[in-house]
C-alpha cells in the first residue's frame, strides 16, 4: 500500500546539545521547540518487492551514506512489521534545501509516520517519535504539533525518551522568520558537533546541568504566554549551546558575519521597543521569533537587511501526520 505523510520542520527554544547514547540519539538534556508551519517535507513511501530501497529525496536517488542511514532507519521497520521487503520512497521539502535549514527534523518524522503506516503497524503519537528520533534527535519533536517538551528519559532502551505537545499551535500566535544568511554553506553536522563538543569541551558539563531549569523557565513561560521570559530563556539556551561548542577542542564556530550582525540587530530593535529574540542552530542562519502582530514590522526591518538573502516566515505547526490515510 502507498502511503503519503507531511511533517514539518522545528526549532529548539531550549537546545538538544550531546548525546547520552549515540547509537539510540538519547539526548544528554531535554529540549522545548515549536513545530513550524511554513517548513513542510511530504513523503510517499510504499513497501515493494525489490532488490534494495530506493530513496528519492527532491528529485535525486540517495546513494552511499545517506541511503544507508535511510535503510538503517528502514531496518526497524521491518523487524518490527517481519517484512522483509523494501521500500520505494519519494520526498520533497517545501523550503529551500540549498539553503543549508536542516531537514532531517521533518524528514525523518515524515518518514516514521508514512513507513509505520505502509508495513501495518499503528504506533502511538509516543512511540512514532521514539521511532522518529532514532533518525534523528530533533526529529522526535516534529511528530507533535505547536510547542513541544522532549523528555530526556531514564530508560536505556529509549522508550522515555519521547516528545509531546505542551501546547496546541493556536495557543500562542508566535511568528519565526527564518532568516537565511548564505546558500549552500557546508556546516559542521549537529552529531560531529555535539560529540566533539562532549568529548572535549571544558563547558559541555555546566551546559548539560544548565539545560533542566531553562525547560522548566521555558515551558512556564509558554504556558503564561510571557514573551519576555521566553526571549531571555531562548536567547541564553542558544549562546551557552554555542558557548560550549566555541571551547571545544579545537572550537566549533557556526556563525559567520552576518550571523554576528543580525543577533546585533535583533537586540537593538529589541531595544527600540519590537519585542523579539533570536535563535541558532548548528549553522550560520538566524531565526527571529515574536509576537505575530510586530511580524510585518520586522519583516520590513530585515528585507532591507543587506545579510540577509532570504526571509522563510513560519507560525505554530500541526504535528506529523498522514495525508488522506
Ligand atoms: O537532531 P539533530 O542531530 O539535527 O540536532 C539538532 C541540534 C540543534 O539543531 C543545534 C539543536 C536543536 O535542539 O534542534
């Protein structure tokens, strides 16, 4: 049967950051994100009797690694299902590739959901993104929709280590405009990043025992809908996510020029009174979240921004699903 699903992409509010098992991606922390609506991945998958998976990703056949780890993910599907089949996939990411946005959030969380479905099994909202997050850490906060807590877990085997929605997507009208700085720049990925950054970061061990209150900071400040609260908490998770990458050996720096002038930049209208904040991931765009109402204003202020190349906008997103199941 041929299934087709749609996820969409996330951005962390408290940052995942180390492992504490790299081989399940058991966080070392939790994290607070917000599912995006404006960052889609939809996925068509079935299961086929062939000679190997074929994964298509916008238009181009995976090979080497990257199928690998596709199969891989595929693997536990199988298993799980006792197929031994395998699987034709097709994918496609509403939003610009090139631009170095991680998709592995909502591609793997799109393709936990379409793969679960096409072998039989019916996993809970829970187990898809235990699943999902065995593709990758982030992509377990994609499953649920609008703003999401991943529970580090206790368990070794995983099974605690879920996200779920805090929040509906209609509870907080936030905007996050995905400010794109350059095309196609090669990043460090986010494992090598955080494993160098655990294995010799002088700041990895104060980052992890940090991690705990900024959620809880987080998660209330969602709750009131607190602005200010949740722009001090996210701003201070991203700099000390980065701050211990910075003092690894030898330091991992994500940011580039523009990076620097638009965190300068929010802060500065921030002062001149548009309630704002941004955040970075294991990269060198900005995202800039606020309150929907100020969103054209700071659209304006960063179309003019000469570091600035692209604007992506993006409100609280529905969580992963299957289209027309
Ligand atoms: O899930 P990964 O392996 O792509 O790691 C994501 C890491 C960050 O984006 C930097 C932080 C986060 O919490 O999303």
């Amino acid at each position: 049967m041929k299934v087709k699903s749609e996820a969409r992409s996330n951005i962390a509010l408290v940052k995942y950051w180390g492992k504490r098992d790299p081989h399940l991606n058991l966080p070392a922390a939790g994290s607070v994100s917000m599912t995006l609506s404006g960052l889609t991945t939809l996925t068509e998958l079935e299961f086929v009797d062939a000679a190997t998976d074929v994964f298509v990703l916008n238009g181009t056949t995976l090979q080497g690694k990257g199928a690998a780890k596709l199969s891989a993910f595929i693997d536990r599907i199988r298993k799980a299902s006792g197929t031994d089949l395998k699987v034709q996939m097709t994918s496609e990411n509403n939003f610009p590739t090139a631009a170095g946005l991680a998709s592995s959030a909502s591609g793997f969380a799109a393709l936990a959901v379409a793969s679960a479905a096409a072998a039989g099994l019916e996993l809970s909202e829970q187990q898809l993104s235990v699943l999902a997050r065995q593709g990758s850490g982030s992509a377990s906060r994609s499953i649920p929709g609008g703003f999401v807590h991943w529970h580090r877990g206790q368990l070794a085997d995983g099974t605690d280590s879920f996200a779920e929605s805090v929040a509906p997507p209609n509870h907080w009208n936030l905007t996050c405009l995905v400010l794109v700085t350059v095309r196609g720049e090669k990043d460090v990925p986010s494992t090598l990043g955080m494993n160098h950054t655990m294995a010799s970061s002088p700041f990895y061990q104060a980052w992890v025992d940090s991690v705990a209150a900024d959620i809880d900071e987080a998660l209330a400040a969602i709750e009131s809908k607190d602005f200010d609260r949740l722009a001090d908490v996210a701003e201070r998770s991203c700099l000390a996510m980065h701050a211990s990458a910075l003092a690894a050996k030898p330091g991992v720096l994500y940011w580039n020029a523009k990076t620097v002038d638009l965190i300068h930049r929010v802060r500065s209208l921030r002062a001149q009174g548009t309630p704002c904040f941004f955040t970075i991931d294991a990269g060198p765009h900005v995202k800039v979240f606020c309150e929907s109402e100020h969103a054209p204003r700071l659209q304006a202020a960063f179309q003019e921004d000469p570091n600035v190349l692209e604007i992506i906008m993006a409100s609280p997103g529905e969580g992963a699903r299957l289209v027309n199941p």
